[in-house]
C-alpha cells in the first residue's frame, strides 16, 4: 500500500467526512484550486469498477481521476445522486476507494452524496 493510501485511510477511518488533505493528494489539490469543495470519503465497488450497492451502472468504470456526474436536482437514494460513507464496513463491494464528493454534499449518518463524484485512490 502507498503512503498517499495509508495517509488518506488513515484519515478518513479516524474523521470520516472531511476536507482536510486538500494537500496531500494532487487529484484533490486540483479539484479544490479549481473552487470546488471536495468532501472526502468511502466507496466501494464491485470488481468491474461499477456500483456494489444498488447504484447505476456507469459509461466508465472507476479509475483514479474520474469525475462521475449524474444530472441534478440532488435526490438521496435515487438515480440523481452519487454515494459515499464513512463506514465502508457497512457496504457491499470487492474494491475499497477513497472518493471526493465534489460540490453540495447531503449527508444522512456514515453515508453521503453528490451530483459529482471524484475517483481519487483505490486502496488495495
């Protein structure tokens, strides 16, 4: 594992939804010198890189440096938001990644969404 992964799970296991490595990893660094507000956080994927739980499949697969988008309004649970935690273990999905959900972010307990989803780092 690298030390970027280590750092970011780390990280998010012990503050869960956040936006403080803004430093540390050059995806997110982009995103936030660029005026977007990158809240970081868990997703995991099946194998194939595409969603685990329930979510829709997407044109591509998930790959560091990805941005997903799905069209607003933002509705949770639903084809119009894109999801991440800050407890994987309660999720499905044989790939773990940390992802920055990028913009307005509404949150229901360890879990979150966005209309836009950053791909940052998988973590083997």
């Amino acid at each position: 594992m690298s030390d970027v992964n280590e750092l970011l799970r780390e990280h998010v296991l012990r503050t869960g939804f956040n936006l403080v490595l803004t430093k540390t990893h050059p995806l997110v660094q982009q995103q936030v010198t660029a005026g977007e507000t990158v809240t970081l956080a868990w997703w995991r994927s099946a194998s194939n890189g595409q969603s685990a739980n329930g979510g829709q499949h997407m044109p591509e697969a998930a790959r560091p440096g990805l941005i997903q988008e799905v069209p607003g309004p933002l509705r949770p649970c639903s084809p119009r938001a894109l999801h991440a935690t800050a407890d994987p273990s309660r999720w499905s999905g044989d790939r773990w990644w940390v992802v920055g959900l990028l913009g307005e972010v509404r949150r229901d307990a360890s879990k979150g969404c966005a209309l836009r989803r950053l791909i940052v780092e998988e973590v083997a």
